[in-house]
C-alpha cells in the first residue's frame, strides 16, 4: 500500500489553512471611508503620512510614494542619474519588473550570476561585468535577504558607481542591525498585494540623498515641485513636470499605512515560524536552506530554498515538488532565472527587435549568449518550501517537517512515480510565486 499521499496514502497536513494576516489591517477601514467621503480620491493627507512614517521606519531622510514599486525603481535609476547608453549590472534571477526599469530608462542591462547559496549577486558576480560605461548597480534582495551591502558597497565605491536597491521582498530587513544599511543610494519597495506590506499597488522609494529625491520628484511629481526648498534647481519645472505622473492612490496609502503598523508584530511570528521549521529540516540532504550574509537580518517574506535532487535519488524537481504539495504542504516552483533569455533584451523573436521598444542604440552591446550557471540552476531547484506563517502555531510548523521527512523515507516510492510520470522541465511563469496544486 502507498504511504505518500501521491499514489493515495493520508496526508500529513490534513486542514488547509491561510496563514497569512488579512491583507487589510482592521484600523484601516475607517481612514478609507473618510478618504471616500471626503472626495480626496486622488490626493489625501495620508500619502503624506505614509511617506514620514516610512522613511522613519527604515531610517532614511525621504520616502516618495509612487503607484508601483516598478515605478519606484525607475525613479530611483533616473534619479541616481541613470541615462541612455549607460550600463546597469542587474541579476537575472529576479522578477521582471527589476529589470524593466533599466528599459524604460533607454540604460542597458548587463546581467550578473548570483550566489548559489545566497541567491543574490556578490561583489564576486559583479565585478567582472564593470565597464567604463557601467552606471549603477541594481541589488535585489531576494526572499528577504539582504545582499552583503559592505563588499558590494566597497566595491562601488572603488569604481564611482551608484547602489540602487529592489527591496520588494525586503521590508523591515536589516543589515549591520539598522535597515536604512539595505538601501544604497537608492531603494525601492514595492506594496503590492503579495508583499508583507501590501497597499494593493503602490511603491516607495527611500533616500538620504537630496539630489536623489528631488531629481525623483522632478520626474514624476510635478504637484509638489512647488513645495521644494527654494534653492531647489527643479523648482522651474512646476509647471510640467519630468513627463511622468507618479502619484499614488490614497486608498492604497492607506491600506500600507495600516499594514506598517503591524509590519515589525508580523514579521517577528514570520520569523520564527520559519526558523523553526528550517531547524527541523536543515539535516534532509536534497536541500540547502538559503543563506544569509554575515551583519544580515533577513524577513522571510518568501521562504525559498534549493532542492538537490542527487538527495532523492534523483527525482525530479516537478515530481518532489507534487509529492510536498499531496500531503498538503504549500508550496512552489520558481519563475526567476530567466530574464537574460527573454526576448525583450535578445531580441530574438520580438516585435520591437533587438533594439527594444525604445529603439535604444546602445542595446546592441547586450550579449543574449551569456551564461549565468548559478542563476540557470537556480531558476531548476530553487522553490518555495512554505508559506507565511503569521497565523500560525508550533504544530502547524510541525506538520510540515513532519511531511518533508515522509517524502525522505518514502523515496523508494517516490522514485517509482517519477519514472513513470516525471517531468524533467518545469514550465511556469516567471512570478514569484507558482503554487504546485
């Protein structure tokens, strides 16, 4: 008789639940409809709010909301003074709206390999890539984790260039035990509603630098032009802005604003959640857990790690990953890892061509053949192995040891259904999350 619940034994997490917080705090109910009935639908006092609590929070002189964390980034590249023909060093193991904004600013993407345990660029991954031409450098801090900001800023700083960060996945880490030690010059969060901070949508982009935020103001604010400080040079441009419009919905401040509050209670069960169930797990020889830099502090926003098939005899990512997801255990393969293939920057097989949808020049420098071996292996292994544990206790986390552990001693089995039914490619998109169901 099968004992894994894939060919029809009892599952080890029996009770589906949610362990995610509501994605609106109860407080916040009252702030939207007074927002509503006072018809301040398209500016509001709270994005104001938002903005002092936030740079508070993180520790940085400003905080600018935008719509999205995509346009946060863009602003924060424009505003580090990212322009046509410089190169951006960016990670291919990422989602696509880092890169994108490096498009948008007619800049060339120049992809790096990450670290195979970290799942981030290094100092080690990005030096090989600094040209003349090379502008910035565009960290993500992915899952939660920060990157090693002291090499990589050490190495910056060494060849003059600007730190810009995609902390989407990255509120309320730390590095050095201060949050403000993740931003760089620049960075954008994202408060989409997947985030740990969701406003629905909604960016913010932080910073100490006042050349930074003005020139980020100037791009897509032209609103508050008007209120900078007089000896601001972009006061001249009140009139019509950089071009862009980039306000925020007040809604959407709100429902962040409402999630910050919560944002340090949430994190904590998060953590230590998923630090208990990596301690009852670390010893299974087919993972490797993530891991974090030294000085680190890292949020679990999503709790990837690294499969080894080698530790199941083999099996297949695809069919590891249905096995978890039959007894119960929520969890995912990973879309990232593929941009420096996409068509967008190859050009092959796209409508705009090789020199994108811009007509960018400079694009012809982008060498599609590059190979990022970790990044590749990454975009195979790497999966989400839990969900969010905010609503969760001891025994929930158990269960879901307990269910790895199953998979492990029943690996005969599990070999047995992967030649007959295993898929040796995981075709999904390239989101963050992709539920095995």
């Amino acid at each position: 008789m099968c004992k894994l619940a894939l060919g029809g034994g009892e599952k080890t997490v029996k009770e589906s639940k949610e362990y995610g917080v509501p994605l609106v705090a109860e407080e916040t109910y009252s702030v939207i409809e007074e927002i509503l009935r006072s018809g301040q639908i398209s500016v509001a006092s709270v994005t104001g709010q938002l903005e002092r609590e936030f740079a508070a929070y993180v520790g940085t002189r400003y905080a600018l909301c935008t719509p999205n964390g995509t346009t946060a980034i863009q602003a924060a590249l424009f505003a580090a003074g990212v322009g046509p023909g410089d190169e951006v060093i960016v990670p291919s193991f990422t989602f696509w709206a880092t890169v994108g904004p490096v498009v948008v600013n007619n800049a060339v993407p120049v992809f790096a390999d990450v670290s195979l345990d970290g799942h981030n660029l290094t100092a080690e991954t990005i030096a090989p890539h600094i040209t003349k031409k090379t502008k910035a450098i565009l960290l993500v801090h992915v899952w939660g984790v920060p990157c090693d900001m002291d090499s990589i800023g050490a190495l910056a700083k060494k060849h003059g260039l600007k730190v810009v960060t995609d902390c989407a996945h990255a509120h309320g880490a730390k590095y050095g035990g201060k949050k403000n030690a993740i931003v760089g010059d620049a960075a954008a969060f994202s408060l989409q509603a997947s985030k740990t901070m969701p406003g629905g949508e909604g960016g913010i982009l932080v910073t100490d630098d006042r050349e930074i935020y003005e020139r980020a103001v100037a791009l897509g604010h032209y609103e508050r032009l008007g209120g900078l400080p007089p000896d601001s040079s972009y006061n001249s441009l009140s009139l019509t802005g950089g071009g862009y419009k980039h306000r925020i919905h007040p809604v959407a401040a709100a429902i962040a604003l409402g999630n910050l509050h919560r944002l340090d209670a949430s994190t904590a069960i998060r953590n230590a959640n998923a630090a208990r169930l990596e301690e009852w797990i670390r010893d299974l020889d087919f993972i490797v857990l993530q891991k974090s830099p030294p000085k680190s502090g890292r949020t679990y926003s999503y709790h990837y790690m690294r499969y080894l098939p080698d530790g199941l005899n083999g099996v297949s990512t695809s069919t590891f990953l249905k096995a978890l997801a039959a007894e119960g255990v929520l969890c995912g393969s990973c879309g990232y890892g593929r941009l420096h293939t996409a068509p967008l920057y190859t050009g092959e097989g796209s409508p705009f061509g090789k020199a994108g949808p811009f007509k960018n020049p400079y694009w012809e420098r982008y060498a599609p053949t590059r190979e990022l071996p970790n990044t590749e292996l990454l975009a195979q292994t790497a999966f989400l192995a839990a969900p969010r544990f905010e609503y969760a206790d001891e025994k929930d986390v158990e269960l879901y040891a307990k269910a790895y552990r199953k998979v492990r001693d029943n690996v005969k089995e599990l070999t047995a259904y992967d030649k007959s039914h295993g898929e040796a490619f995981i075709d999904n998109a390239g989101r963050s999350i992709n539920y095995v169901k």
